[in-house]
C-alpha cells in the first residue's frame, strides 16, 4: 500500500471549522472588492508612489484592454467552459487589421509573408491611405476576433471537444499563423486616426505647476480615454446581456445543467457558438485597444502572462469555473485586482519570472475560493 | 449493422492509418527518409516524448490531464545541471546523484500538482497551467535565464547504450514496460481504469479514488523528469526554452495512441505508437523542407485531428451504450 | 442475543442543517435478514450508507460484535465485513466481470502481480453461485442490467462479509432473476450472514424478512419480528397516519381529438416500429422493464433523439424532424424520470427553474426579460401546485424535497401552457404523501383536456392511472390493453415475454 498521503488532509474542511464572520466574508458576492480595496490601502502605505496620479492614469489604461477581454472569458466561464486562445486571437485580429490598414511595409521584414505582394506591399495593404481604412480595418478585427470564436464554438458544441482541450489548439494554431503572416514583425504605420482610439482622452489633468506657458504633452495626464469608454460601453452591454434579456437566461442555464436546458428547449450547442463568438469578439476590442496604443499590429499582443491575466483577472472576480455563476461587475473587480497586483509586484522590483510565479499562485489560490465558497455555499455537503 | 462496423473500425484504427500515410507521404517527397538511420533516429527522438506521454496515459486514464510537463522537464534537468556544477561530483557517481535530483524534482513537482488537484480540490487544467507557467518562472528566477553546462560524465551518459542500443530507447522501452505491467497486472492498475470511468462509483466500490489521482500526477512528474534527464544528456546545454510547448506533444502522442481525454480507455503501449507518429511528422517536415513558420501550424492540426477522432470514439461509445437494450 | 451482530445506537445526521437521521438505534443480528423499510426521505439510505461508511453520523456510535465500529470511507467498512449492495450499481463497465468482483483485492501472485489464473478461478466459482453462466472475462458493458445486479450481488459473497446490505437491489431483475437473488439471501441467511433488505416492495419483506425495521422521517418508528408486521401495518407506520387510498378514483376524461400519433417510429437499436396515439384527456400508460425503451421512446417523441423512420403527427401537425424546441413550440412537456441530471438547475432559484422553459415566450420583441414579471407567474405555478419553499426567488433547487423538486419540475412546464404531457417516472423517489399529490395534478391535467403518457415501472401505478397501458419489450409495443382488459399478470406476461413468466 503506498500511503503517500496522510489521512487528516483528505478530509474536507469542515465548514464549522470557520468562524461565521469569515464565513459570511468569503461568502459575499463583493469579497474581492474588499480585498483590493484592502490590498491598496496596505500596498499604497508602503509604495506611496502607487498614489501619484501619473501612476494612476498608466494603471487605468491598463485596466481597459483587460477588461474587455476578460468580459468575454466571463461568458465562456459561465457556461463552464474555458477559452485559452484569446490572447491568440487578439494577436491574429491585430494583425489582420493592420495588414488592410498599414500605409507602408517594408519589404525587408515582410517580403516572406504568404500575403505580400497581393494583401500588401511597400504601399502598405490594400486600403492604405483611403479614408474607409479605420473603420475597415476595425470591421476586419472584429470578424477575425468573431471568426475564431466561431471555430471553437462550432467543434467544441459540435463534437463534444473538452473547451481547454479546443482552445488550447486553436491557441497554438492561431498565435503561430499570426506569427507565419507577419514573420515575427509588427505591422506599424496605421492611420493616425486609428492610433488615436488608443491614446485620445476626453478628460486631463495638469498636475505641475503652472509657470510655464506650454504645457508639454507627456505632463498632460489622461483619465477619461477613449479605451475607457469603449471598454465601459462593452461591459454595460455585456451586463445587460446577461442579466436582461431571455438570451442571458440561457447562458446560465447552459452552465447550470446543460441537459435540464436542452430539455427545457433552450438552444444549448447555439448558446456555446454564440458564447465563444461573443468572446472572440471581445478579444477583438481588446486587440484594437491594444494596437492602437502600441500603434502598429502585433502577432504576440495576448502572448506571455495574457492567458494568466485573463483567466485570472476573471476568477478572481468570483466566476466560478464549475459554471452557471458570474457576473461582469464581478470581472471588473477582478480586473482592478489584477492590473493594482501588477503594479504593485512592479513596485517589489520582482523579475518577470517571479512575477509569473506569484500570479500562477493567485490564479490557484482564485481557483481554490471557489471551490471553498462552492463547498461553503452547499453547507456541509455528504 | 456493416457500416457502422466498419466506421468503428476506421475509429479505432486511425493512427495506424495516418501512420502509414504520414510515412509514406515523407518518403515519397524525401526517398532518405526510409533510411535506416533515418529511423533510428526518429524513434530515439521520439523516446523523449514517449516516455512522458506513458506518465500523460495514467494522467488522462483518470479524465485528467497534465499542462505543465514541459516546465517540469525544464526543472528537473536544472535540478540535475546544478549537481553537476560541483566539480566533486564531475563522475560516474556524480551522474547517479544528478539523475536522482533530477528524478526527485520531478516527483515533488508532480506531488505539487496531485496536492493542489486531490486536496484542494481544483481543476487539473487550471492547477497545471498554473504551474507551468509558475514552473517555469520559479527555474527562470533561479538560472536568471543563464544557460546551464553540462560535464563530459554526464554526456557520456547521454551517448551510451546497451546492447548497442541507444540510451533514450533503453530507457523508453523499461518505462513502457514497466508502465504495460502496472496498467495491466495490477490491482492499482485497474483501478485507475475503474476511477477513470466513474469517481463516484469507485469510491463507493471502496477503492481510494483520492490516492490513485494523487499516486498518477505524482507518475506523470516522474515521467516528465525522465524525459527531462535523458533528454538534457543529449543536448549538454539547459537553456531557457527547454521543454517549451512539449506539453503538445505529449498530449497529442498520447491521444493518438488511443488514450481518451474523457478517462478509462488507453494503453502504455498507444504512447509508443503516438510519439513515433508525433516525432515521423517533425523529422518529416524538417527533412522535405516545410516553412519553419508552418510547422507548428501542422502540429496543432494533427493534435485537432487527434481528439476530434477521440470525441468521435467516445461519442460513438456512449450512443452504443444508450442503445443496449435487455439482451434475451 | 445482544453482542453478534450490529448494534446502531443513537445515530443521527443532518444535511443542510436539516436532520435526516435522529436518534436511531438498531440491532443487526447475524443468521436473520432485517427488512428496513419507509418512505423515500425517511432516512433509510443515509443510515445505511452511515454503517458502509460512505457518510459520517453527526451523534452515536456503532458496535460491531461488541467492538466500536466507524469506518471513514467503504473501504474500511469491507475490511470490516460489511458489504453495500448500492441501487445504483458500481460496476465499471471498462474492466471484466472478474476484474469488477475483486476491484479490491485481487488475487496476488509472488512479485504483487495479479494471478490471472486464481482471479478467473474464483470469479467462476461465484458465478456459478450466483448461478451466471458467463465467462469472468466478459466486459461488464456487454451485460444486461439484470446481470450486472448479480455481478454487484457475487462481488458482496466475495468479501465473506458479515453484513450484507441490499438497497432494492429487484428495480431491475426479471422474476426469474429476483427468485434466484432470493435463494441466494436464503442461503446466505443460512450460513449465518447479517442480511439487511431495503425495498419498497413490500410483498417481498414479507416472503425474506425474519425482522421488520421501519423508518419515518429520520427516526426509528417500529422494529420486530416481522409477523408482527402485516403489509397494512408497515404502510400506515411509515406514513404515520392511516391512509384509505393511495390513487385518487378514476374517471375517464377522454375525448375525441387525437393530440399526438406516431406509426412505425424505429430507431435502430432502440425502438422499432412504434404505432401509438395519445388523444384529448387521455391518461396512456407505458410500462415495461427498465432496458424496454420507455425512456427512449418518450426521448424520440420530444425530439432529444432523431427518429430513422417512421411518423410523427403532433396537434394535426406532420413532423419529419423534432427537437425539444419544436415539441414544445406544439406544445409537449416532458417531466424527465431523472430531476437532478435532466430536470432542474439545482443552484438557481426555484423561480428561475420555473420559467427556464417559458424564456422565449416571458421575452419582449427585443427580448429582454422582466425579472419581477417572472417571479411573480412563477410564484402563481409555484402555489398552484403547492410547492412548500422558502421565497421562490432566491431559494436554490437542491434544498426541496424530492417530491416538492418533482412540483417545481411539473411546474416549469405548466408555465409554457402544454397540452401534450410526457411523465417518466414521474413519482419516483418521492414519498407517498407526495404522490398523491402528483397523482392528484395529473388528473387534473387530462380533466382539463390534456393527453398524458404516463411511464412507469410501478404495475399498480399504472393500472391504477391509465385509461390504456401500452407495454414495451425489447424496443417494441409487445401488447396494449384497454382498462377494462387491465391485469396484473397479463400485463407483466407481456413485459417479460411469455418465457420468463412460464419459469
């Protein structure tokens, strides 16, 4: 007999075990609000830095990309899914919609891509310099973005594929096509007018003195962005969808008890093809807003600790992976979690690798309040 | 009755299918790949992977599943560089004492895995994609992203062989055997069979579901460490991309050799027919010249093709069993 | 007489805070078998998975031949010697017959390897004492669901235990099976095993018990001899109250107009050749033997499998396709045989589960919903049907009783304004006072001019509600019987096939 484990640890936790005020504390719908609130009250004492506004601002324009890519990993976590090509697919939207946009390329990097020379050109692609090109170019994001969701939704609703298993592969195939079309480069000089949705703001904020008659751009501190207010119009929609209309119901139900819905005649394989679209989609938005800050299309924008912070940032938030919970104001907190943890982990001078130790560690440790909550919600269980 | 049988057949058989057919495309395309040093060193790759996908069969015989072998291999063969920096240990026993570390490493990550999986009870794709990326920052921390060496003894264990026979396929063929008898001649075996198909009947039947998930992460680490320590002997250099994605492989050479991501079907024997098949289409494409910037686009296909026909299988048995009706 | 055996001394248990077990105290005596019987809720499963060890009591303790006994998982209580003969089987239908019985102690040769040759020895020999003639290496998802029963049955004689627990272990074996399963409590009785018998049938107690134990709501309400116990006896003990009819009378509503027709449905594998007609305040009983395709044919009516050939007229309407939005579109409402997996959302408000099947319709053009618009039609079903819950809109499924889920289930569909009932099983696991009550709705039902199909294994069940009973074998309609032709043997003769009822 391998008694590799002590028997004590195998035993569940006794709900009892815990005191009713923390009890209550894990319970409440808000206790990760609390806990940012908290986390930044504390990190604020010790790196006042964390307070100057022009952290601020660069923080908050972290916290809308994320955002709008973390409402879409929601609904998929709400149907007990799990999408991991996200960041893949904002990395193949970016890159798609540069391609039409671009004004220029340069032969050198690009010359080997399977589109040169009838998608682009030292001219850059096929729209470049007309007037449509932004919105084109947007359009062709947001396809893309929906595409791809698309081609999950179908096999995974179709043929039963397990989601991380899907997404996974499209994960791979996708980041390695985007990274096939632009030959590891970035796809730069877009229309100004599309840089502008990453970097335009509607309300500033001129800390310094005022002594000197101009003012330099860099002092100027954005607050109220245009990455703000589309991110906040997407999750108002998103929220409403979900929680308003017949079709939000049947989100639930799918992550609830998929066979009860089917029964009950919701449409159960359209309501996960229409989940993973609505995500593909929200990883475009996510890819717009990313590329027009960054101003050029990248094949790795959702590469590196993207799928941590995506995964993360929602459940973290309180979705819980077993399905048919969640909400967007939810992933919104989470968010803030993980964009202030970022900052503050930054602030600890910690390499990027530790920092990807610390958020593996947080996404177990989201994982593991949700089974505890779960656990605590079902009383004591068997 | 006919056709249904004959698609079943299909189903069951389609590796060897795309087996032939991979092996015969190459071979037309580039006539040097029927060589036989051309297969010998096709099956000596693909020991590497092999072995840990036999350690991914028990994982995915309990529908779970492992992400994070890649960082695993990465540590393990870190653990075992680092012994080997002291020049004490620069031998014969120095390799023994390497290859234990590395061994070591790669149980206590697996038990890592198993710990957060069996007793706190999360999902094994979320707990080993977070130590993959974890596991791989915890050996980027400690490197400091600097490659490791590693001495002449231990790369004359990387060359050796039995019998004339190289090292990695030594090594895989103990493990798959080893594997085959504990699956199939054991009563923990079978009841990882048994935890496979339905936990809760298992634990009711009075098996200790918790200690078998716990006892397959802990093989799979094990397995992975394997890989690692063999691998890292060929190389003579740990750098910082070791491992990477190898979580792929292994999971396509296991699935395509017939062990279902849905747990309670497989063999040990399937990971040496799904490795080679995995290692034939990497060897494949390098030899007749495919863009290096598809081939990964390739991999990912073949790892479609590969739990698309799984789901097909799986869904085909579960509509057979709805259908058994009181037989007279 | 104390000290052999079990004693159960003050055990008691609660779920969700609510007590299911208070305070029982029981013998278990070797060489008799006890017939613990009551209602579904009544406690009997949970005390006995307490003494297999699958659930931990809160209070008492238990003594096994006079030493304490408290076994943390199943395991221990195998060591122990107390074997669980589940409901539901736990047999793994990947692995033998032979692999199954010893799953837990395999025979072991010298290097800790399995003895091939003794498991197959062995694992014969029990068979032949369960009398199953079938090679041990035979994989258990080649056999019937009578067989497996008896393969569960030998994996029990396999441990030599003292105590054997059967939970109606007849649901589903053919007669000539059941008396075989009989036989082999005799002999078990015999040989001087503890033998405790949890059924709902009755009859059966009677001819096997030595001693009657009857629960009622968590507490130990009677024990003894079981002549002291006639039927009339342990019915009104686990209902606590005398009870003068079990079925409301019937009274046939039947019209005219014909609401669903189905001619030479076929579904290879499943059914074949299915001919039925369901028409306005019709009660149509299906009955059969588990396996018969009951289920699937009510599935293929609803559309959650597609029928190969054959025809479906629904309210006058061809259906060359039907899926559950279609079926209900005509509506059709099917009450699944099981709530848990097929009926409800058990975390989400009892409320939501109600109207889960009404969406589109509660939806305006743009489909948005009204959350209180809902609750409050929610709430009119709810009370209609006489659902005993807390608030509708925030109380989850999973905490009702099985028979106030069953309500809610009933409920659900009432909302989308059927016509067309399919009810599978529809009073399983709820207690009798509940039934009642289900019975009571489904009457109503064809009052109103609804057609129900009524499928159920329970004979008296059926022959007590249908106004026609349909009876199913092997995927076909073997006979139909109008209620005046209605008979107890005739009816199970064409269940089981003139064969078995011969032996």
């Amino acid at each position: 007999m391998s008694d590799t484990i002590p028997a004590p640890l195998l035993r569940r936790p006794r709900s009892s075990a815990l005191p009713a005020l923390l009890r209550r504390l894990l319970l409440d719908e808000y206790f990760v609000l609390y806990l940012t609130v908290a986390y930044f009250a504390v990190s604020a004492f010790f790196f006042p830095a964390l307070l100057d506004p022009r952290n601020i601002s660069n923080q908050l324009s972290n916290v809308w990309p994320l955002l709008a890519v973390a409402i879409g990993q929601t609904f998929v976590i709400i149907i007990a899914g799990i999408d991991l090509s996200l960041g893949a697919t904002m990395g193949l939207a970016s890159v798609a919609g540069a391609i039409v946009m671009t004004s220029a390329a340069d032969k050198l990097l690009l010359g080997n891509s399977p589109v040169w020379g009838w998608l682009l050109s030292e001219q850059g692609g096929i729209l470049a310099d007309q007037p449509v090109a932004v919105a084109v170019g947007i359009a062709v994001i947001l396809v893309t973005g929906g595409l791809v969701g698309l081609v999950n939704g179908v096999f995974i609703a179709r043929f039963r594929l397990p989601p991380f298993m899907m997404t996974l592969v499209t994960l791979m195939l996708f980041s390695s096509a985007a990274i096939w079309i632009t030959q590891s480069q970035n796809i730069v000089n877009l229309p100004d007018g599309f840089n502008r949705l990453g970097s335009g703001d509607l309300v500033s904020v001129y800390f310094g003195e005022k002594v000197t008659p101009e003012i330099k751009r860099r002092d100027i501190l954005p607050f109220v962005t245009y990455p703000m207010l589309i991110s906040l119009a997407l999750a108002i929609a998103a929220h409403l969808l979900l929680s308003r209309t017949v079709f939000g119901r049947q989100v639930y139900a799918v992550g609830n008890n998929p066979k009860a819905a089917e029964i009950s005649g919701v449409p159960v394989r359209r309501t996960i093809i229409m989940v993973f679209v609505i995500a593909g989609f929200c990883a475009a938005v996510a890819a717009i807003l990313y590329s027009a800050r960054l101003q050029g299309g990248r094949p790795t924008i959702g590469g590196g600790s993207a799928l941590l912070d995506i995964i993360g940032a929602t459940v973290i938030g309180g979705t819980s992976l077993a399905g048919g919970k969640g909400k967007i104001p939810w992933t919104f907190v989470g968010v803030l979690f993980f964009v202030l943890l970022s900052n503050t982990l930054n602030y600890m001078r910690l390499s990027a690798f530790h920092i990807d130790v610390v958020k593996g560690a947080i996404i177990l440790a989201a994982a593991l309040l949700d089974v505890l909550r779960v656990r605590l919600a079902a009383g004591d269980g068997r | 009755m006919t056709r249904s049988r004959l698609a079943e057949l299909l189903l069951r058989n389609m590796t060897v299918f795309i087996f032939l057919a991979v092996f015969l495309y190459f071979g037309v395309q580039a006539p040097r790949f029927f060589g036989v040093e051309s297969i010998a060193n096709i099956v000596k790759q693909a020991s590497f992977i092999g072995v840990i996908a036999v350690g991914m069969t028990f994982v995915l015989l309990t529908a779970g599943i492992d992400l994070s072998v890649g960082s695993n291999m990465y540590l393990s063969a870190m653990a075992a560089g680092y012994v080997l920096q002291n020049p004490a240990l620069q031998n014969g026993w120095g390799v023994l004492v390497a290859l234990l570390a590395g061994l070591s490493t790669g149980i206590v990550f697996g038990a890592i895995n198993a710990f957060c999986i069996v007793v706190l009870r999360i999902t094994p794709f979320l707990v080993t994609l977070a130590t993959l990326v974890a596991g791989r920052g915890v050996g980027t921390a400690i490197t400091e992203s600097f490659g490791i060496e590693y001495p002449p003894p231990y790369l004359a264990f990387g060359a050796s062989g039995l019998f004339g026979i190289p090292m990695p396929i030594v090594v895989f063929a103990v493990v798959v055997l080893a594997a085959h008898i504990v699956l199939s001649r054991t009563q923990f075996g079978r009841q990882i069979y048994a935890v496979g198909r339905d936990p809760e009947a298992a634990r009711k039947a009075g098996i200790a579901v918790d200690r078998i998930t716990f006892s397959v992460y802990v093989i799979c680490g094990l397995c992975a460490a394997i890989g690692g320590v063999t691998l890292i002997a060929l190389i003579g250099r740990l750098n910082q991309t070791f491992g990477v994605g190898k979580e792929f492989d292994v999971i396509t050479a296991a699935v395509l050799g017939g062990t279902s991501l849905f747990g309670g079907a497989g063999t040990a024997w399937g990971a040496v027919v799904g490795s080679s098949l995995v290692q034939m289409v990497q060897s494949g494409m390098i030899f007749v010249g495919v863009n290096i910037y598809l081939q990964p686009m390739v991999l990912a296909a073949i790892i479609f093709l590969a739990i698309l026909i799984d789901s097909l299988r799986n869904g085909r048995l579960e509509k057979l069993r709805r259908r058994r009706l009181r037989p007279d | 007489m104390s000290g052999a055996g079990l004693s159960i001394r003050g055990i008691g248990k609660s779920f969700f805070g609510v007590p299911v077990l208070t305070d029982v105290s029981l013998e278990i005596r070797p060489g008799r078998v006890l017939g613990l019987v009551g209602q579904n809720g009544a406690g009997k499963s949970t005390l006995m998975n307490i003494v297999g060890g699958n659930t931990a009591p809160d209070s008492g303790d238990m003594l096994l031949d006079d030493k304490a006994y408290g076994p943390a998982n199943a395991r221990e209580a195998e060591r122990s010697g107390v074997a669980f003969i589940h409901q539901e089987l736990n047999l793994f239908a990947n692995l033998s017959i032979a692999e199954n019985i010893f799953i837990t102690a395999m025979p072991r040769g010298p290097a800790g390897l399995i003895d091939r040759n003794r498991l197959r020895r062995r694992a014969t020999d029990l068979l032949r004492e369960v009398d199953l003639d079938l090679s041990p290496d035979t994989l258990v998802e080649q056999l019937s669901p009578g067989e497996r029963q008896l393969v569960e049955v030998s994996k029990a004689l396999q441990l030599d235990a003292r105590i054997v627990i059967f939970d109606e272990p007849t649901t589903s074996l053919t007669p000539r099976e059941t008396s075989r399963l009989f036989a082999l409590i005799d002999r078990l009785r015999s040989g001087g095993t503890a033998v405790v018998y949890i059924s709902h049938i009755l009859a059966d107690i009677e001819t096997l018990a030595d001693d009657v134990a009857v629960l009622r709501d968590g507490k130990l309400v009677a024990a003894g001899p079981r002549p002291d116990f006639p039927a009339s006896r342990m019915i009104n003990l686990m209902l606590g109250r005398d009870i003068d009819q079990l079925y409301p009378p019937h009274r046939s509503a039947v019209r005219d107009e014909v609401l669903l027709e189905a001619e030479g449905l076929s579904l290879p594998g499943v059914v074949k050749g299915i001919d039925l007609s369901l028409r306005q305040g019709e009660i149509l009983g299906l009955f059969g033997l588990m396996g018969s395709g009951r289920t699937e044919l009510a599935r293929l009516l609803f559309g959650l499998d597609r029928f190969h050939s054959g025809e479906l007229v629904v309210q006058g309407e061809r259906v060359t396709r039907m899926t559950p939005r279609r079926a209900i579109a005509a509506r059709m409402a099917f009450i699944t045989e099981n709530r848990r997996e097929e009926g409800l959302m058990m975390n989400v408000s009892i409320a939501e589960n109600i109207a889960l099947a009404s969406l589109r319709a509660l939806g305006n053009a743009l489909g948005l919903l009204d959350k209180r618009a809902i609750t409050a039609s929610a709430a009119t079903f709810a009370s209609a049907l006489q659902v005993r819950s807390g608030p509708i809109d925030t109380q989850p499924a999973r905490s009702l009783s099985g028979g106030n889920q069953q309500k809610v289930v009933i409920a659900k569909w009432l909302m989308s304004g059927p016509s067309i009932f399919l009810l599978d099983e529809p009073t399983r696991g709820i207690d009798v006072a509940a039934k009642y009550e289900i019975y009571s709705i489904v009457k109503d039902l064809v009052a109103a001019g609804s057609g129900v199909i009524f499928i159920s294994s329970e004979i008296e069940e059926v022959m007590a509600m249908a106004d026609r009973i349909l009876v199913m074998r092997q995927g076909e309609i073997a006979s139909a019987f109008a209620r005046e032709r209605f008979s107890k043997a005739s009816i199970l003769r064409a269940a089981f096939g003139e064969k078995e009822a011969a032996a």
